[in-house]
C-alpha cells in the first residue's frame, strides 16, 4: 500500500474529529446554561421567594422594632408561612420571643412534618441564626442566648455549630462568674483594709492622747511644786528673818504678795500626721509671755529637735493654755516663762 495515501487518510480522519469535539463541548455549555436558567435559578428564586428573600438582605431600622408575640398556635399553615415570609425580611431569626421566623417554621413542620419550604427555609437559615445567637452570647445576655441555642437544637439538633456555641457560653459564663468573684474578693479586701487603718488610726490617736494628758499632768505637777517652794526660798534668803525690824517687815510683807504664774489649763498638742505616719519624735522648746489675764502671747520657738517638724503643733498648744497670772504685790503683772513639749510616740 502507498504510504502516501495513508498519510493523507490519518491527515482526513483528524480533521472530521476536531469540529465533532468542539461541537460536543458546545453542546454540553449550552445544556448546563439552559440547566441554570431553566431549573436550578428559578428553584432558588421559588424558596427565597417563600422564605422572605435572602437572609442577609439588610432591612432599615424601622423595620427593626421587635413586634409584640403572635399567637402562633391559633394560626393555619398559610398564616404560619406568611409571618414566617416577614419575619424573615426583617431578620428576625431567632428573636423576639414568640415572633420569630424559627418559631413559624417550626410551628408549620409539627403540623405538616415534610414541608418543604420550611425545611429548606431552616436549613439555609441556619448559618445567619446561629450568628444572632453567637452575638447575644458576646452581649453577655445568657439567658437570650440560651433560648436561641435551644431554639436552633429543634432546626437541626446535629449541627455541629451547635457544639460551638454550647462551648462559648459556657465559657463565657465561667468568664463572667470569674470576674465577679475576683471582684467581690477584692472588695472585701479594701474593706478589711479600711477597717484595720481606721483601727490603727484610732488607736495611735488614743495612745498620743493619753500620753499627752500625762504629760500635762507632770507639768503642772511640777509647776505647783515649784510656787509651793517659793515661799520658803524666800524665807531662808531673808537676813532679817529673826530681827523683826521695820525694813524687815517691809520686805516680808512685799514677797508676800509676789507670785509666779501657775498653769492651771494645758492643752496636748497635736502631733502632725506626716510625722506620726513616719514615726518621727522629738521636741520643742518655746518661751512665752503669759499676761495679766492668764492668756499666753508671744509664743516663739527657742529650740527643736528635729528643726520645723513639731514647730507648729507646740506654738498652737501653748496658744491655748491658761495660768494664774504672777502678782506683784497684789498685782496682776505679765511674766515670761519656757516650755518644753515632748513628741512621743
């Protein structure tokens, strides 16, 4: 046989081969378009159409406002379809309680188990529910949460999704009882914490009162001492305390009516808080002039240690005091006197 003849046949046979594979393709792109227009587009169009439109078609704000419960049990399947349709063009999946377009559904597939449009409606739902439940479970509002997770459970009781949101409410929870506990705890804690500073205060007070009233005590102990000693130093002094002559006499009766000022009011200082909590002592000298009334003025500090710390509490302290006036001859007279005031604690 020619070898060029059968060359040219193979050559004949490729080329009658080609335009049936192209038309075969040709053939196939023109029945799945017609599928898609013909069959698997309306079919969608039909169950959206039913179940209120696609589920993420945003609605406005109107819209929005929760409508009061529908009494679902009265209602017939047409009237549980159209609430449903609604319900689902305002998005209410899962809420509120009583008219949502779960509940309708559900109420529609107890009384006609095989509906297909509910079916279809629940299961493509499903997705767009299970975030409204997710976010009331962000929200912190449990119980709501709750509630749409269990209304899910009825829609498709084997959803995994369903595992999911059980599991961040529950932890959401334990997050939330964790932190009420942290802060109750801590409340207690700077209560108890209050309570033992204002203890601690009051007792420190206390304790600085009372040794400042014995301190007082000793000091006007001492001062009554003192004018008490005066008359006999006076007395042993006097030369002519034996003779009894004129001059004497003149003497005695002029000593007799001089005294010294004896306080008869002290008042504690007041130590100052930034030393108390520091727990600094020390003390401070001051002199003063106690006048004809008994009243003290000119109070200045002669000496401190530490320098300032104490300063102002003992100039008030003295500021306050009262004494028995000095006499001279019969006579009130101003005198000057030192003081030194202890801080202690």
């Amino acid at each position: 046989m020619d070898t060029r003849y059968i060359l040219d046949t193979r050559r004949h046979v490729r080329g009658a081969i080609q335009p049936l594979i192209i038309a075969i393709i040709a053939i196939f792109a023109l029945l799945a378009v017609g599928a898609w227009f013909l069959v698997i587009k309306p079919h969608q169009e039909l169950v959206m159409t039913d179940s209120g439109g696609h589920p993420s078609t945003p609605v406005s704000t109107a819209t929005r406002t929760a409508p009061p419960p529908a009494n679902v049990a009265a209602m017939d399947l047409n009237q549980l379809l159209a609430e449903a349709r609604t319900a689902m063009n305002e998005q209410r999946y899962l809420a509120p309680t009583g008219n949502n377009a779960f509940e309708f559904y559900l109420r529609v597939l107890e009384k006609e188990p095989g509906n297909k449009v509910a079916s279809d409606a629940l299961r493509e739902t499903f997705p767009f529910a299970a975030t409204s439940a997710e976010q009331a479970i962000n929200s912190r509002d449990f119980n709501e949460a709750q509630r749409q997770i269990d209304l899910l459970a009825k829609a498709d009781p084997a959803n995994f999704t369903l595992t999911i949101l059980r599991s961040k409410l529950d932890a959401q929870r334990k997050t939330l009882d964790k932190q009420q506990q942290l802060a109750l705890e801590q409340e207690k804690a700077n209560q108890l914490a209050a309570t033992q500073k204002a203890a601690a205060d009051k007792l420190a007070a206390d304790q600085l009162a009372e040794r400042q009233k014995a301190q007082l005590a000793e000091q006007q102990k001492a001062a009554q001492a003192s004018t008490a000693q005066q008359p006999r130093q006076q007395a042993s002094a006097n030369p002519s305390a034996t003779g009894g002559d004129n001059a004497a006499s003149a003497d005695s009766g002029s000593d007799a009516g001089t005294t010294t000022a004896v306080l008869v009011k002290g008042s504690p200082a007041r130590y100052p808080t930034a030393a108390m909590r520091a727990r600094q002592e020390g003390w401070v000298l001051v002199s003063f002039t106690v006048d004809p009334d008994g009243k003290t003025s000119n109070v200045k500090v002669v000496q401190s240690q530490p320098r300032r710390v104490f300063d102002r509490a003992a100039i008030d302290a003295v500021e306050r005091y009262l004494f028995t006036p000095a006499m001279n001859g019969g006579t009130a007279v101003s005198s000057t006197k030192q003081q030194r005031i202890e801080f202690k604690l």
